[in-house]
C-alpha cells in the first residue's frame, strides 16, 4: 500500500510492566507444547486449522510503526484518511491528496485564501473518500469533489465544524454519487446542523442542497464527536444518533422522518421530539481541552454492518462499551466502563492524550512523544513506544481509515503508519484468564494454545461436577489417559469415563489398532456393566415411579451399545467380546454383535440349540455366504422343510450337487400325503425353472417321484407325477434323449413295480416291442395301444405291434366281439390279419358282419380302380390326338417378311417362325438364344453340338455342293466359310475346347465361358435339314449323300427342342426383368446432348 514510502522505527519496544497482582503472561503460552513428534494426541485437535502461521507469525509484534517519507511544504494542521484515500492540510492553504494504491501520484490543490486571510482548523472525509469538508478557525468552510481541480467555497456554512457524521451505508452503496447525501454537522456553537452537499453541476441549484439547524445543546459546548446509524440495517425504521462534548454524551433515538433514499430531510422529527423531552445524557467531567468520539465496526466494508463497540475520550479517562442496537431502554451503550488514563512514567499522574483511536481489541494513545496500546479486555497496557520525534516537532493527532483499517499518526512535520499486525496475539490468554474458554479457544492459533486452554477449561468443569463436560474437554488436550480415568474412577463417575473413552477413541487415530481396541474393549464392559445394572434397578423398583424413566435409559443405553457395535465393531476382538457379553448373559447383544460382523454362523447355531428353525433359516437368508446353505442344510430341511426349500429357491446361485445330502434326509422323513414333497418341489424348480441338465439331478428327481418319502399311512402309489415328469423332462438338443439315465429309470421303475413308467421308458428308448408286451403283460391294453401307434414312420413295426395286440385279444382274451371291435381302432390291420389267431372250430357267426363288410370294402376298392383305368385311358387318347394336330399346324410367310435380329429377308436362308409371329434366321436364332439360356441349357446344347459333331466327322458320306451358275451367294458356302475361320481341323467344332479359347480367353463367369462355346454359324449347320426346300438360296441343289443314322436324326431333334422351345424375344423380356438398362462398366450417352 504505502509500504515504499513508510520507514519502520528501530527502537526497541519498552517492556510492558504488569500492573499488580497479575501474573506475567509470556507470548508463547503457559507451557511448551506436551506434543511431540508422532504422539497420538497431535490428532486430537480436529476442527482446529493453524492455516499457514509459523514462529515468525507468531512472533510479530501487535503493532508496529513507520515513517512515511514525504517532504512537507509547510506545518501539517490536519489529515483525514478514507478508503485509501489520505488527505493532508498545511498551514499555507494547500491540500496534498494522495491515492495510497497508487502512492507516486500525489495531488496538490490551494486553497484560494492566503494564510493570513484563512486559518485552517480541521478536515472531514466521508467514508467512500469522494468528499472532503475544510473548515478554518474563521468560521470559513470549503468542499472539495475527489474530481475537482480546486475546492468551493460552502457560502451558507456560517461556523466553526468540529465534527461531521456521515452517511455511511447510502456513501458506500452508491459509488457514482456525487451527493454527499444527508449529514450531521456539530458546530463549535452547540449546534446540530443536517445538510446536504451535491457535486453535480447544475445551473439552478447550488453546492448546498439545504442546511438546517435541529438542534441546539443547552449549555452551548462545541460539539466534538457526533454519528448517526440507522437500524436494522436491512429496513431501517429507526436512527441512533450519538453527540459528545467534552464533558458530555448524549443518545437521541427515533424513526427518521423517512428513509435515507428518499431524498429531503431526515432528523427534523427526531430531534424535534427532544425539543420537550430530554435525552439520554452522561456527564463526565473534567479538565481537557479535546474530545473525541470513535467507532469500531467489523466488516467495515460491507453496508450492512453496524459499529459494535465505541470509545469516547474524556478527562476522567476513555469511556467505552459496546453498542447494542437491539436494546429496549433508552441507553444503548452496553457494558459501559470508564478506564482511567496509565501512568507512563513511574510515581507520575496520569498524562491525558492527545487523541487516540480504536481497533477490535485496543486502545490506542497518542501522547507528546510516545503512542501505547491498552486492551480493551483486561484495561491493560500492551504496546509503548517512543515517537522518533525531530527538535520542535509537534503532535498532531491520530487518524484512521473507517473502510480499510488503516492508522496513521500525524505531527507538524512528519507522518507515521501504525501497522495493526498480531493485535490478536494474546487474546487467547485474556479469555482464558477471564474463563471465557470458547473465546479463548476461538482465538487460540497453535495446538499448545488450544491445549492449554482445553485443559483449563476440563479442570474447571471438573472441579465444578460437570464431569461429561470435563471429559469432552479431556478427550482434546493432553493430559494423560492414566491421570484422566483415575480422576473420574476416584469419583465414582463411571458414566462421565464412559463418554471420555468414546471421545477419545473417535480422536484415536485408525493406525494405532492397539490403543482403538484397548479402547473399545473397555467401553464394552462399560456398556454392558451399565445394562446389567439398569436391569437389576429395575427389577427392584418394578413398584417404583421411577421405573418408566429407568427402562427409558435402559433403552437408551441399550440403542448406544448398539450403535458403537455399529460404528467400532472393526477394531473389537471377536472372542474377547463374545466373552465378556456371555459373561454379563446378554444374548441379544450377543446376536446384535454377531450379525454385526457377520459372523452368522454363530447366529444360525444359537437359533439351532434354541430349536427356532424359522429364525435359523431366516439368519440363512439374509447372508450371502453360500457355504452355511450346504451346513445347515440336512438340520433344517429335516425340521422346516417348505421353509428351507423357500430360502433355497430365492438363493439362485446355490451348487444342486451340494444340496444333494440335505434333500437326501427327506427319504427317510415321514411326512403328510396332503402336503407336497419339497425334495420334488426344489427339483422340479431346478429341471424347469433353471433349466438344470445334471444328470445327478433327473436322476435324484426320479428316485423321489418312485421312491418317495413313507407317509404317515400307506396307500395307493400314484403313478401321475411321475409319468408327468417322464413326459414333460427337457432333452439333450443334440442326441434327443432325455437328461435322466434310462437305464438307472428303467431299473428303479421295474423294482418298485411301476408298469406305466417302465412301457413310457422302454418307448423312449425305442424299445416299442418291450413296451407292448410289458403293457400287455400287466393286462393294460389301452397302454398297449397308445405304444403301438409311436412309430409312426416305421408301418412295418407298427403292424406287428397291432398284430401283437391283435393275438392278445384273440387268443388270450378269448373274445372275438373285442377282437373284431378293436379293428375299428387301427387302419392297419384288417380281419384277414387276425383270422389265423381264430381257433380252428370258431363259430363264424359272432364276426359274419365283419367279414361281409370287409369283401364289401374290397369290391368298392377294386370299382375304383377300374374308375382311375378309365380315365387314364381317355386322357392318353387325349394327348395322342393333340400331338397329330400339333404336328399339321403351319404359319403363312410372306415373301417379303424379314429377320426380326437381322432385318435381311426371312426366305434367304433356313428360318424359324414362332406363334407369337416372330421370326429369326437359323443363325441369328442362335446368337440370341445363348445370350438368355440358363447354364443347365447351354451345357446340354454344347454336349448335343459335341455328339453331332462326332457322327458328323465319323460319317462315310459328305455332302458335295455343285458350283453354282448363277452369280447369287451360296449360303452353305458361306456357312462352311464362316464355320472355317473357328480352327484349322477338317470340322470346325472338333476340339470345342480350344475354340472355346480361342474366343473368349477374357471371360470372368462360367455362363459367359459356355456362351463362348457356342458357334451359331457351325451350330445353324448341323440342324439344317437333309432336304433342302427348293427355291431358296440359288437353283442350285446339294447334292446329298447317304442319310444320317437314326441316332443323328434323334439328336438334331433334341437339339431343336432347346433351341426353338420358346420366342427368345419373349422369353428374354421375362428374364430380364432384373437387369440393369446401363451395365456395369458401361458408359451412358444416350442422354448426352
């Protein structure tokens, strides 16, 4: 801040002497410190930050002094300093106004008054150090705005001011104001001026809004401190308005004429109201010619906060207190005390200051040649030291910042800053003094301060009988564990110890397991010790009026031991407390500690000897620890066994191979037939719900369903479930048969005589003979049937299961109505069937019926037959005749008709014409079929063009063509031409593979490969007809030799079968239905412009 421009005094601080009967207090606290590196009790201090201090910190002084270096013009009368803001006023008119964040700008303005026209007396500052009033011993008054080049001249300010109140939280709030807003003004006169000054400039309206005088003191003595508050600060309804004089304070309380951001005038009503009533005054008399009146305000820069304590210089000494703004009465200055003036110099009077200041926790004094501090705690002396004053150099007084917190002492030629540093250094050890330990704690900075004051504060409640609070204190400081317990065991406050333990076990750091649990073993015996004898209490008042409240704190203590089990039950020793609580017989803080820790083992065994089975099983349900599911199973699914299977199934991760022993004890267990088995139940939820495919599980399922547990009375064996499980059990989806051994099934099932299980067994393995004869065996024929109808894709089989049935009822039976009955029940088998299971001399009129409508039945089936003859008849007639009429179809051609691929004339070489009356070329036939055919089409014309070749090449005959005499082309010359240019050999489809090569080397798909394959000019070649119809292509005729084989005729046909069996137009729309108008590749210019 100014720090450039201030020089520290090197002079020793004097030694501040006690005054009598108090004891010398030391900066470093009573004692050295009990802590030692890596003691325990350093963590106790929780809640408590010393921040950054160090030695240095705490070792600087309370207050320091220094010189700001700064030549003065002239003889300084006055300096006012206001949010960092200084302002100096010298004896020749002229203001020095330096900005203390910018130290080197320093602004000079003069007064336009000559020194010996004006004589300057005193300056005020409001607290936002915009506004700056300066009087003179003449009654001459100016203002100066923080923006003006020079000061004005107040016209109407008739009078001498010695003190100015401002207003501080509209000043603060509004930091663009030019109006200094409302303000008191206490005159040399006695009077209270309110008046406003307003910097603006405007043309109509002066400087000096208004000025008014509201009041006038009546003994008329210069006014010398004055400052007014408005209350609450939030919505102010009320101002207190605080005068002095040298002799006098006054209090004037009351609601404002309205509120201060309004506008107009504010204390005309409030002191009006004095005009007839007097005021709260307090007389101090005495001999001293300055008075002054200051105010300490914590947050000072907020606007809201009102000052807390006051301080008014008198003769008498300083009158101060603190300012209670929600007092009632008309004083609202509490805890008032004078405190009379030190003697500096020993056996001398008392030396009246010349000004002084306050700070939160002092006094400070201003004399002749020194400046000394007194606590405003203790009224003693804590700071003395002497002004480096030069030859003649007069004191002046001391200012302060209101805003910022500064000091600033002034002479006629020089100007100090008292630096406020550790002021609060030693406050700690006043409050502890005084008794106040939350203060004193409060203010403690190191962790031997706290703990002197903590164990102060435990000796105090202890002597006093208030142990829990003594043992609260005790847990934080340092004195020792031993001293401490010792202290509450010697009287007898077990309870007082009891809480002293659990305060220091909360402040016991988690690494020293050995103290933690020494700790916690003790609270326990406590703990329990404390029930133990509640309950005794209890039960020996149970007639008493207090009884209600003991069993209150019973449960009380009880919900305690609870919680601590909760919160410590990590640093107990488990058999240590399972000791001590079954030596006090607390089986509910037994079972409480255990399912605590979980140890549910120990619980499940308890509820086990106590033969509570639900709260066994209920301990078993709510843990995770699989391993007591398959220990305490067989005991509890012997006693409860709905319940335990009922925890089972809500315990889906449970092994089934583990649980096999305790469902095991359900087969020697008598039970109800009414009630379900619970084996059955668990397994069928294993098979069906979990989908288990363990084969020890079906099996097991099994057994119960054939084997189930005795019940309490014999009776018929239901073969229902188990059938119903045989029918209904999941399969291997890869082999398809069941998960259960057939073999194990089959066994039991024969052992304990079930005859339906064992036939659905053998038919699930496929035994479908080994299931009729045991059904037959065990007289079950409706079983017999319903298994001889299961191979249903092997008829053979199936009929000689139904002969088997047949034979049963024909010969064991003896019954030849149920016999011939029963053929009603099969298809298969009919009376011809079982007529050799008849005996030799059965009389045939008990089945005469049946044997009539059997050759009745063979008659219609051969009427039928000849029926199916007939029309297969007709129909190939039928077909005969559409072939000879298909054969004598013919198409008319006109001579000037042409190919529908090629455009040149139809007649000029061999053609074909379709019924859709297309018509192509032999050879462009060719070429535009090939592109359309499917890969199955274009092998079998390449094989028959290949088999044609051959009979060609091998033929005796060749065709001769005789030399034409016209000058017409000869097709087939051209044909044999064309055909030529496909190879060297004789015939130019011999060696189809290497023409194949030869013609399409680049081709990339199978089809187009065979395509290639394909030669139109030799294929056209090879179906052309031995006949050649005259007329076409020239008058001359070839010459044709022997006929082809039948065989090659057959071939050529077949060959055209393929090539002409459909319009290639057509076909290819058909086809081409999904191809692409653009090919892949192909450039598209048909829209090109």
């Amino acid at each position: 801040m100014f720090d450039d421009y201030v020089e520290h005094s090197s002079n020793p601080v004097v030694p501040v002497t006690p005054a009598p009967g108090v004891p010398q207090l030391q900066y470093e606290g009573f004692e050295p410190s009990a802590y030692e590196p890596g003691n325990p009790h350093t963590g106790l201090e929780e809640g408590y930050s010393v921040g950054n201090l160090d030695s240095g910190t705490l070792d600087a002084p309370i207050f320091d002094i220094g010189r700001v270096q700064y030549d003065f013009p002239a003889p300084l009368i006055a300096c006012v300093v206001s949010s960092d803001t200084l302002a100096m006023g010298f004896s020749s008119n002229l203001l020095v106004l330096i900005e203390l964040s910018h130290a080197d700008q320093v602004i000079k303005i003069r007064i336009p008054r000559k020194p010996t026209e004006m004589t300057l007396y005193k300056m005020f500052m409001d607290p936002s150090g915009r506004h700056i009033v300066i009087t003179s011993i003449q009654g001459e008054n100016w203002y100066l705005y923080r923006s003006w080049k020079e000061p004005r001249r107040l016209k109407g300010f008739k009078m001498v001011i010695e003190s100015i109140a401002w207003n501080r939280p509209a000043l603060l709030s509004a930091s663009h104001s030019t109006s200094t807003r409302e303000i008191l003004i206490g005159g040399r006169n006695g009077t209270i001026y309110e008046a406003v000054l307003d910097a603006e400039e405007d043309f109509f309206k002066s400087l000096e809004r208004y000025l008014q005088a509201v009041f006038s003191l009546p003994e008329r003595h210069p006014i010398t401190g004055i400052k007014f508050d408005f209350f609450p600060p939030t919505d102010p309804k009320k101002v207190l308005v605080i005068v002095t004089t040298a002799s006098r304070i006054y209090q004037f309380v009351g609601a404002p004429d309205r509120k201060s951001d309004d506008g107009g005038r504010v204390f005309s009503g409030l002191f009006s109201m004095y005009r007839e009533t007097v005021p709260k005054i307090l007389e101090l008399p005495g001999n001293i010619q300055q008075s002054e009146l200051r105010f300490y305000t914590p947050n000072p820069d907020q606007v809201v906060s009102l000052p807390k304590t006051m301080a008014w210089m008198t003769g008498p000494g300083i009158y101060h207190g603190i300012l209670n703004f929600e007092s009632n009465s008309e004083d609202f200055i509490d805890a008032a005390e004078l405190l009379p003036y030190p003697s500096l110099v020993p056996k001398t009077d008392p030396e009246i200051p010349y000004s002084i200041a306050l700070t939160e926790f002092h006094h400070i004094l201003l004399y002749q040649d020194r400046i000394a501090a007194i606590c405003c705690l203790d009224d003693q002396l804590k700071y003395e030291e002497s002004l480096p004053l030069r030859p003649g150099e007069q004191v002046r007084g001391v200012t302060s910042d209101p805003v910022r917190r500064t000091y600033w002492i002034y002479t006629d030629q020089s100007l100090f800053e008292l630096v406020v540093g550790n002021e609060n250094r030693d406050v700690w050890k006043i409050y502890l003094e005084k008794q106040q330990f939350e203060l004193a704690l409060d203010f403690a900075k190191t962790a031997a301060q706290r703990d002197h004051v903590l164990s102060a504060q435990a000796d105090t409640y202890f002597s006093g009988g208030r142990y829990f609070q003594a043992a609260q204190c005790y847990a934080q400081c340092s004195t020792t564990f031993e001293e401490v317990s010792l202290k509450f065991l010697d009287a007898g406050e077990r309870d007082a110890l009891r809480s002293y333990l659990i305060s220091r076990l909360e402040r016991t750091r988690k690494g020293d397991l050995t103290q933690r649990m020494m700790l916690a073993t003790w609270l326990v015996e406590f703990y329990l010790s404390k029930c133990n004898e509640l309950d005794d209490i209890v039960a020996s008042e149970s007639l008493s009026d207090d009884v209600d409240n003991l069993r209150t704190e019973q449960i009380i203590l009880e919900d305690d031991l609870r919680q601590f089990f909760d919160t410590y039950k990590h640093n107990l020793d488990r058999n240590t407390t399972y000791e001590l609580i079954q030596s006090h017989g607390r089986t509910d803080m037994y079972l409480y500690y255990a399912n605590g820790i979980g140890d549910y083992q120990r619980v499940i065994e308890h509820w086990i000897l106590e033969e509570n089975w639900l709260k066994a099983i209920e301990v078993v349900s709510r843990q995770s620890d699989l391993e007591l599911y398959y220990r305490f199973g067989p005991v509890l699914m012997r006693r409860a066994p709905k319940e335990t299977v009922d925890s089972w199934l809500r315990q889906p991760s449970l092994d089934p191979s583990r649980l096999i022993p305790s469902i095991l004890q359900l087969q020697q267990t008598q039970r109800d037939p009414l009630t379900p088995n619970q084996a059955i139940r668990y397994l069928n939820h294993l098979v069906f719900e979990q989908h288990n495919t363990s084969a020890t599980v079906h099996n097991l399922l099994i057994t119960f369903h054939v084997s189930p547990s005795p019940s309490v009375f014999d009776g018929n064996i239901d073969d229902g479930p188990l059938l119903r499980f045989l029918q209904t059990a999941p399969c291997d989806p890869v082999t398809g048969k069941p998960y259960y051994d057939l073999d194990y099934a089959l066994r039991l099932c024969k052992n304990n005589g079930r005859t339906q299980p064992c036939v659905h067994i053998y038919s699930k393995m496929g035994l479908w003979e080994n299931s009729v004869d045991m059904a037959l065996e065990k007289g079950d024929l409706e079983l017999a049937k319903i298994n001889a109808d299961m191979p249903e894709e092997d008829k053979p089989l199936q009929k000689k299961l139904w002969l088997k049935i047949a034979r049963y009822v024909v010969q064991d039976k003896k019954d030849i109505k149920t016999a011939m009955r029963f053929l009603e029940n099969t298809d298969l088998l009919k009376i011809e069937d079982i007529l050799p299971f008849f005996p030799d001399f059965v009389v045939i009129d008990d089945f005469k019926e049946e044997i009539a409508h059997a050759l009745e039945g063979y008659s219609n089936h051969i009427e039928t037959l000849k029926s199916e003859m007939n029309e297969a008849t007709q129909t190939a007639e039928s077909i005969k005749q559409d072939v000879v009429a298909l054969k004598n179809r013919f198409v008319t051609v006109d001579a000037g008709e042409q190919c529908s691929v090629c455009s040149h004339l139809l007649l000029s070489r061999q053609f074909y014409v379709f019924p859709c009356r297309h018509s192509f070329h032999a050879d462009c036939l060719v070429t535009l079929v090939r592109e359309y055919l499917p890969a199955p089409a274009l092998r079998k014309i390449i094989t028959l063009q290949n088999k044609l070749t051959a009979s060609k090449t091998t033929s005796n005959t060749q065709s001769i063509v005789l030399p034409s005499q016209s000058n017409g082309p000869n097709p087939y010359q051209a044909r044999a031409l064309l055909s030529a240019n496909f190879g060297t050999s004789p015939n130019p489809l011999q060696n189809g593979a290497k023409a194949a090569n030869l013609l399409g080397r680049g081709v990339l798909t199978a089809g187009d490969r065979l395509r290639d394959l394909i030669v139109p000019d030799a294929l056209t070649a090879l179906i052309t007809t031995p006949a050649w119809m005259p007329g076409m292509g020239g008058s001359q005729r070839p010459v044709t030799g022997v006929d082809s084989s039948e065989k090659t005729e057959k071939l050529r046909a077949e060959l055209e079968d393929v090539l002409a069996s459909s319009c290639p137009l057509c076909e290819s729309v058909v086809a081409g239905l999904d191809v692409p108008f653009v090919k892949d590749g192909e450039v598209d210019t048909t829209w090109a412009l």
